[in-house]
C-alpha cells in the first residue's frame, strides 16, 4: 500500500509542477522525486510517512486549485483531502494552522496586487481596504468549512468511537498539560467533539515530548534533541546535486527570473512551516523522515530550473549534468536507499558518525 501512495504522491507532484511550469518542468520534478533516496527509502516501508507526506501534499495542492478557481466542487475536494490527511499522522494535524494561514497569505497578496495597480481616490483606498477584509472574512468560512471536514473524516476513521467523550470521562491522562485542563470547571466536563482514542493519542504524545527522547548528532547524544538537527541531517541526507538545485532555484526565485504566480506561498510556506517547527519545537529528533513532507513542495520548488535557458544553452547543460548526477547517486545505492549519504557526508561509509536512528 506505501508504494502505491508513494506513485499517487508523484502523479500529484508531476501534475502540480506541470501547471506552473509546463512539461519540462513537469517531468523534472517528477525525476526529481522518482529518484530521491529519502522517497525511496520510505515509500518501501510499512509506517506513516508517506501516507502524510501524500496527505498534506494533496490537502495543499487542492487547496491552492481551489483559491486559483474557486467552485463548490473544487471546496469539496480539497475538504475531503483536508479530512483523510488527518487519518495518517499527527503531523498532518498542523493543517489545522497551515491552511488558514495559507489562505490568508494569498488574500493579502491579491489585496496588496490589487492596492498596487493605482487609485489615489480616499473612497478608492477605502473601497479597496473593503475588499481586502472581505477576502480576509471569506477565508475565516473556508477554514471552518475545512475545519468541519476534517472533523468529520477523523470521527468516520475512528467509527465515531467514544465521541463526545469530556475529559473527565478518561480512566488516565498523561500528560501534565491534559491534566491541567482536566481541572478546570469549565473544561472537564465539556463534551469534545473527537474519538476517545484519538485524544487519547494525543495525550500520549503531549507526555512523550514533555519527557523527550534520546538523540544522537554529530557524536553528542541529548535528551531533548538539537535546533540545527534537521539542517544537518538535510545538507548530509540529500544528494549533493540536489543542493545545488536548490541553491540555483532560490537564485532564480529570489532574482525574480522565474516565478510561479501564488503557487510560491503554497510551496515556500508549507517548508518553512514544517522545517521550523520540528528544528525548534519538536524534540523526537530521531531521524529526517519527520521533515519528509517537505520534500515534493521542493522538487516543485526546483522544477523552475527547467525554464531558464534550456539546452543547448551551458545554464541549460550544467542542469543536465547536475540531474545526471542526482540519478546516478541514488542509483548507486539500490538497494539500500536509507541508508544514502552525499559526498558532504562521506558517504554511506562515514555517515554513521553524524546521525543514527530511522536515518
């Protein structure tokens, strides 16, 4: 089943990419993700990551469909993808924050685009003020509507399974923070909208990161992890072409050459949202498959090397060259695509000595 979300997630990837940049870059992001070691690696194993990585991808990617052309359709299906994300991992949880503050991203920017065409006119200024609060009020109702489907796709998941359970209705709750809930008037006897094994889930996990958990970086072992964990596990577990991909495209980005419309706020958000969340308020750092979401946003990210001077033109070989590279690596380490390190690493051989774990 992994494998088969693993292809699903490329169609979605190769699909996206098309839209903001034709074939060509359609098909570069779809090689970028077909031989990423770190998507190889875990689109053969039987956990979560995956799954999550398919689910917040296509949550967004239909989300940003929907704010391009907005119809009731276009609403349901990026709600129903919004909803079966939250059957895969806590991680897609943290939809609940994203989407809105994606929505409300876009907003300001067609707000400000719209602000920046002219009208010196007060009444020009306020009529365009009016509208930039509109788009602010419609995106409020596109989250709850959002909200209302995940809600009902994680009780459906769960068979409605002790629904409605408050909290004072739990045999035992672990961590402090529930518990501390538990004790307020107000709280403890509120009905909660959610399964009781879902919260009960919760709970768990809230007490597992208060207690935090053994890392390893570098040679140094901690308890509650390191800040710069997944930059290092980052720039040693992606194939060094791939990184100088990316530097290009952020060349290219930053330098306004190539562009992708409001498609940039649905990718460039999303990576920094998941990359400095985890850094600085997750402590599980036992491996980089917990920032494997941001993975196809970055293939689409870096797919827009494609449309700038293309072969024959030496930009164009250069890039050629560099996805040769990117193939060949990962190729080298069939079968063992988990346990890849680049040449910033030393390879596979050495790459033991910076990180451990599900690495």
């Amino acid at each position: 089943p992994t494998v088969i979300l693993g292809m699903i997630l490329g169609a979605l990837v190769f699909a996206w990419a098309c839209e903001a940049f034709g074939i060509g870059g359609g098909i570069v992001a779809l090689f970028l993700y077909t031989f990423s070691p770190n998507i190889l690696a875990h689109s053969r194993l039987i956990t979560t990551d995956i799954p999550v990585t398919l689910g917040i991808f296509a949550s967004v990617y239909t989300l940003w469909r929907y704010v391009c052309v907005p119809s009731r359709k276009r609403l349901v299906v990026a709600g129903v993808a919004f909803g079966l994300a939250q059957l895969t991992k806590v991680t897609a949880h943290y939809l609940v924050f994203l989407a809105p503050l994606l929505l409300s991203l876009d907003a300001l920017r067609a707000g400000f685009e719209e602000i920046g065409r002219g009208g010196d006119a007060i009444g020009g200024w306020r009529a365009k003020g009016r509208r930039l609060l509109h788009r602010q009020k419609r995106v409020l109702g596109i989250t709850l509507i959002l909200w209302l489907f995940g809600l009902f796709f994680l009780n459906l998941g769960f068979g409605f399974e002790g629904t409605f359970t408050p909290l004072s209705g739990y045999e035992k709750l672990w961590s402090p923070a529930f518990r501390r809930l538990a004790a307020l008037p107000l709280l403890k006897d509120l009905p909660l909208p959610l399964p009781y094994a879902f919260v009960e889930g919760i709970d768990m996990l809230a007490d597992h990161i208060v207690k935090g958990r053994w890392a390893f970086l570098l040679g140094e072992h901690r308890t509650w992890g390191f800040p710069h964990y997944f930059l290092v596990a980052f720039l040693v577990k992606v194939p060094s072409a791939m990184l100088v991909l990316l530097g290009i495209s952020v060349w290219l980005f930053a330098t306004g050459r190539v562009r992708a419309g409001n498609a940039e706020i649905f990718w460039i958000v999303p990576i920094l949202f998941f990359f400095v969340y985890f850094s600085f308020f997750f402590h599980n750092h036992i491996g980089l498959r917990y920032i494997l979401p941001i993975f196809p946003f970055l293939f689409l990210f870096v797919s827009r090397v494609v449309s700038y001077r293309p072969l024959p033109t030496p930009f164009g070989a250069v890039v050629s060259v560099l996805l040769l590279a990117y193939g060949a690596g990962s190729a080298a380490i069939h079968p063992h695509y988990l346990a890849f390190f680049n040449q910033l690493a030393g390879g596979p051989e050495k790459g033991w000595k910076i990180l451990i774990d599900s690495n």
